[in-house]
C-alpha cells in the first residue's frame, strides 16, 4: 500500500539524518513551511498526514505543519510555522 512505501522510505540508517515535513491539503501554515524550507535549501520529505496514520503515531503529530528531524536514534519535532522557522534559522 501507499502507506507501507511511505513508512519503507522513513527508514534513517545509522549516522544519516532524515527530515519529514508532516502537512495536510488544508493547512495554510503548511504552505508557509514548504516556502521556509525551500528558501533554506532544506532538503525534506513531504508526508501527508491524512493518507499516513501510521507515520503520524509513529511520531505524534497532532497538528500540521510538523517538521520531524531524524537523526540516528534521536528525534526532533518542530510544531507549526514559527517552530520551523526557528529550525530553519538555527540552520543557515
């Protein structure tokens, strides 16, 4: 399924980092996050949240835009626009 592919390509190996950016089709944020990242040359996977439950329990988001930063066994969220920002710029 479409959600299995998705869930296979999260997949971090060890000492990589992987950065998914969670949105839905309605979030204005949303849009507003894809502009931060992109400005930033932040290279990012797109994940919608309504056709991924199983990636949003996996990483419990409860809101979009959610920016998830995998790195080995750690893990970072950044909840909404501002938060993202704040991502973007500790990352120039």
């Amino acid at each position: 399924t479409e959600e299995q592919k998705a869930a296979e390509e999260v997949a971090v190996p060890a000492g990589e980092m992987k950065t998914l950016l969670f949105t839905t089709k309605t979030c204005p944020n949303c849009k507003i996050a894809k502009q931060m990242l992109a400005e930033a040359e932040e290279e990012y996977q797109l994940i919608d949240a309504e056709k991924n439950p199983e990636l949003v329990s996996r990483y419990g988001i409860m809101q979009a835009p959610t920016l998830v930063v995998i790195e080995g066994d750690e893990t970072k969220k950044y909840v909404n626009a501002s938060n993202i920002q704040k991502y973007v710029e500790e990352n120039e």
